[in-house]
C-alpha cells in the first residue's frame, strides 16, 4: 500500500509541483535504487539476526519513510523519501520467504508463497480505496501520514505472535514434524556464517536473478503507471476510488494463490519439483502475450480485463519465481539469495522507468502518448518467453545447493 500511493496521487502532485512523466520516473528510479541496495543489505542482516528481527527493523523503517512523504516538497524531497521507503522495503520479500522456508515443507511452499504475496495485492486495493477518500476530505499530505502510520499496528502484532517453529510454544509435536516434511533439516534454525560471495558460483542463483532482473521491472510499470495510463487512455477521474483500477489489482491476488497453487499441482501429479516450477512458468509466459493486444483495445472494460489477466499471471509467475530460491536453497541462507535476486529485479526497475519515461514524454510531445504505452506494452508482453527460455537452461542440470558448500570453515 506505501509503495503504490506514489502512483495513485501522480496527477495531483503532477499539477501542485509541474512535474513532468521524466521528474516522476526520477522519483521511481531513487526508490528503486535504494530498495536494490536494501535487497543486499537487508538479505544478508535478515539471515544474520533471524526472522523476527530483521522484519521489524524493516517494518519500521519503512513505517517512517512513507510518513515523511508528507513533509516533501520537490522532487528531490520526494526521491529522498523514497528512498528510505525503498530500504525498507527491501527486507520483506527476503523475510517472507524466510519464514515459508522456516514453516512449510517444499510441496506447501508454493502456495504459501502464493498467500503471502497476495498481501502486495490487498495493499494496492486497499490504497485504491483509502487514498481518494482521504485525498478528498483532508489532503495529499495525511494520505502518506495515515497509512505510513498501519505499519506500527502490523509489527504488534508480529512481535506477539511470530517465532520459528522450534521456538513456537503453540505447536505440537506432530504439528511440527509436519512442518519439517520435506525439508533438509540439520536441526539448526539459527543464522550461519556463510560464503555469501560464493552464491555468485552457482547457476541456480543466475536463474533466480535473470528472473527476476527482466521480469520485476514490468510489475513496477503496472503499480506506479496504471492509473496515468487510464486517465490518459480512457479520462478516469483519480480523484475518486476507481473500480477499473480494483478489478485489475485484485486479480494479482487471484494470480498470487493460484500461480503457487498449479506449481503444487504438478507436484502432488508426481513432476519433480523444478519441473513443476518450469511448466507452470511456461504456462504464464505465453498466457502474458495477451498484453500485446492492449494496443488495439478502445474499450475501458476490455482493457481492464485484458490488464486483470496480465497482472494476475505476473503474479504467478512471481511466485513461482520466488518459490525457486527456497526450492533449491537451504533455508539458512535463503534470504540472502533472495536479496540478491531482488537487487536484480530492483536494478531493473531502475532501468526501465527511464525508458517509460522517455517513451511517454516524447510521444505527449507528437500529441498521442498511447503510441508510447502500446510500445511498453509490447515489450512486457515478450519479455516473459525469453526470460522462461533462459531459467530453463540455467537450471537445466542444477539440483539443490548443499549447505556445506557455502558455509564459512
């Protein structure tokens, strides 16, 4: 929800600050470098001080960040905050996959990876719901002030109720010997020192990173340029909760519980496990050639429900992307795999915001700035295909990584 109310509130700081579509790719590109530079940091100090800890630091870093919008005042004090938002941010997706890797066996880890990243969905949702209203009876400013602010209710929660499971005093025996099902469990929950340069060595950690490099950057595109591109395309006013907007980000709930949903699928049919992940992210790539068609749509509606399946199979595709990393790392050291490939993902979406920017501010010049939406559009819509070409080889011959390789003598 923090990260997308940027997106939502564009046209309106667009008019009080006269930015341009460039000055607002700026403002994307400084969160993105921090949450590329966070993803490292936070991967590796999450894996160090363990999973309770290091998701509250990053709770309530983030907490304040997205708070401190409300004192900004340029684009640079807007890039600022976003970069402490981007930091962090950055040690969630490191920390919720510790935690599936810490409490699920590898045939549940899918669909709980599925479940837990449906809560990104829910956030952009409930930022659909809350930002105009708040927007509309206070003011810009108390949008970042109130919802910067739930963060501190969901860490009381987290301090009271989470633990790993050896830890769990509400676990029984058997509860907890389901748990460690499937697992390569040495007995040991507690942060290692590991060669964490030695991760680089390994194909597995390319394919995650590849994944996630080319891939993460279009979903970026979806949060912060959706609701600019509908009231360029179709004059949605933002002002007020767009039901358009809710349909589509909705639907990545649907694709985050369903795309770890199919993989386990496979699994309980008997596939080996990377199997599994190969032909479910196979499905979603050429399902994602839908995008392409965009172009030629002039209807809001068919739009929307084109966009719903775009973003629910990136989704998917996410999830099981992400599931990988847990699926061939041991889960002491899973966090920082998933750091580095979030890194990747993140230096992506460096990238690509000044291409969209580029795109649409030249295009606004020549009068139809759809042309360059139709451009990005196809581009996200092919990218999928490679990217799955490129994981299948890199994982080809790869198993599981053993501990003993890249733990510090």
């Amino acid at each position: 929800m923090d990260r997308q109310i940027i997106g939502l509130l564009k046209p309106t700081l667009e008019l009080e600050f006269n930015w341009s579509e460039t000055d607002f790719a700026h403002i994307v590109m400084a969160f993105t470098a921090a949450y590329a530079l966070g993803l490292l940091l936070l991967g590796r100090f999450i894996d160090w001080v363990g999973t309770k800890i290091g998701y509250s630091v990053s709770v309530v870093i983030w907490s304040i960040a997205g708070m401190l919008h409300a004192l900004a005042k340029s684009v640079s004090g807007f890039s600022l905050a976003r970069i402490g938002l981007g930091i962090g941010e950055a040690g969630n997706f490191p920390a919720g996959m510790k935690a599936v890797s810490e409490w699920f066996p590898k045939r549940e880890k899918a669909i709980a990876t599925g479940i837990f990243n449906a809560g990104t969905s829910v956030g952009v949702v409930l930022a659909l719901i809350l930002c105009p209203f708040i927007l509309r009876n206070y003011g810009w400013r108390e949008v970042f002030w109130i919802t910067g602010a739930l963060g501190f209710v969901w860490l009381g929660l987290w301090l009271v109720f989470y633990d790993v499971p050896s830890r769990q005093k509400r676990l029984s025996k058997d509860e907890l010997q389901l748990i460690y099902q499937g697992q390569e469990f040495d007995g040991k929950e507690d942060a290692i020192k590991i060669k964490w340069i030695k991760l680089f060595s390994f194909p597995q950690t390319w394919a995650v990173v590849i994944g996630k490099f080319l891939i993460d950057p279009i979903y970026w595109f979806f949060l912060f340029w959706l609701p600019s591109y509908f009231l360029a395309r179709f004059d949605i006013d933002l002002t007020k909760p767009s039901v358009p907007l809710m349909i589509i980000y909705a639907a990545t709930t649907i694709g985050c519980v369903g795309g770890g949903y199919l993989s386990s699928w496979f699994i309980r049919k008997g596939l080996a496990t990377l199997k599994a992940r190969q032909i479910a992210l196979l499905i979603f790539a050429v399902i994602e050639l839908c995008i392409i068609m965009l172009q030629f749509v002039t209807n809001v509606w068919l739009a929307v429900a084109i966009l719903s399946l775009a973003v629910a199979v990136h989704q998917g595709w996410a999830t099981n992307v992400f599931t990988l990393a847990s699926d061939m790392f041991p889960k002491q050291i899973v966090s920082s795999v998933i750091g580095i490939a979030g890194m990747s993902g993140a230096v992506g979406g460096i990238l690509f915001p000044m291409l969209v920017g580029f795109l649409l501010d030249y295009y606004k010049v020549i009068g139809d700035i759809s042309v360059g939406y139709n451009i990005i559009f196809t581009l996200c819509g092919c990218t999928y295909l490679i990217v799955w070409s490129i994981i299948s080889l890199l994982i080809k011959k790869a198993g599981s990584v053993k501990i003993e390789s890249v733990i510090t003598k």
